[in-house]
C-alpha cells in the first residue's frame, strides 16, 4: 500500500472535489427521491389503467431509481467519512502544535517566575551582593531547563 504524504494543496484540492461531489449528491437526491416517491404511489394504488407491460416497466424503472438512491447514499457515507477523516487530520495537527507550545510555554514558566524575582532591584537582597550571583543565575536557569526537557523526554511528551 502506497502512503501518500498529505500537504495543504493537495488536501485542500481533495477536500474541494469532496464538497464538490457532496453538492452534486444533493443536487441528484433532490431529483430522484422525488421521482421514486411519485413511482411508488404509482405502483400502490395504480390510478392508472395500464397494461402489464406498462406496469412492468413501471417496476423496473422503480427498481432502477431505488439502486441509483441506495448509489448516491453509499457516496454520501463515503464523503462524510473522507470529510471526518480530513477533521481527524487536522485535530492531530492542532493536538501536536498545541503540544509544542504547551512544552514551550512549561519551559519559559519557571525562567520568567527567576527572572521577575530577581528583576525586583530590591537592596536587601543578599544574593545580589554576591559576587557569582549572576553566574549562579545562569546555572539555575540552565538546570531547570535540562531537566523540564529531560522530564519532557522520559515521558515521551517532547
């Protein structure tokens, strides 16, 4: 079995002809359910007085719009399946993006809770004064990001 890869143009044409055969469904259905309902009050009550050979084509045009009904059916299942699997595609798209920017957005969290802690220019903070305390800083920082992406990892998250 041939996979083929899904880009946005050719999603895009498909799911085009989809609503273009869907509308074409509707168009055809508004014509021959008509028809066959009209068929089958003919064939009920017979106001008619025909002959048998009238009748059996009667019949048999009746038989040929009921397959051409449960046809153009069949095709609106087929569509509605292509379009819910269209939507299941782009769901997992959405999912997988909303994924990222949820694992970009846990790493950024706790670095802008550091930053606006020490961004206060309080004076009587001791670690200011210190001498390494900006080195220190860095450190954290790159500890905590190291392992929020090796938690990420371990739980297949990233």
């Amino acid at each position: 079995m041939r996979i083929k890869i899904v880009d946005k143009v050719n999603n895009r044409k498909l799911m085009d002809d989809v609503y273009n055969i869907r509308s074409e469904i509707i168009k055809l259905k508004r014509v021959l359910i008509p028809m066959e309902q009209l068929l089958n009050e003919i064939i009920d009550e017979s106001p008619l007085d025909v002959s048998h050979e009238y009748q059996l084509l009667i019949k048999h045009i009746h038989s040929r719009l009921l397959r051409q009904t449960d046809t153009l059916m069949a095709c609106e299942h087929i569509t509605d399946d292509i379009k819910d699997n269209n939507e299941s595609y782009r769901s997992n798209r959405i999912n997988g993006v909303m994924n990222v920017l949820t694992i970009i957005s846990s790493i950024f969290f706790p670095l802008s809770f550091l930053t606006g802690w020490y961004g206060m220019n309080f004076s009587y903070m001791p670690e200011l004064d210190w001498h390494y305390s900006y080195f220190v800083f860095i450190a954290i920082s790159l500890v905590v990001v190291v392992s929020l992406i090796t938690l990420f990892k371990k739980k297949n998250w990233f």
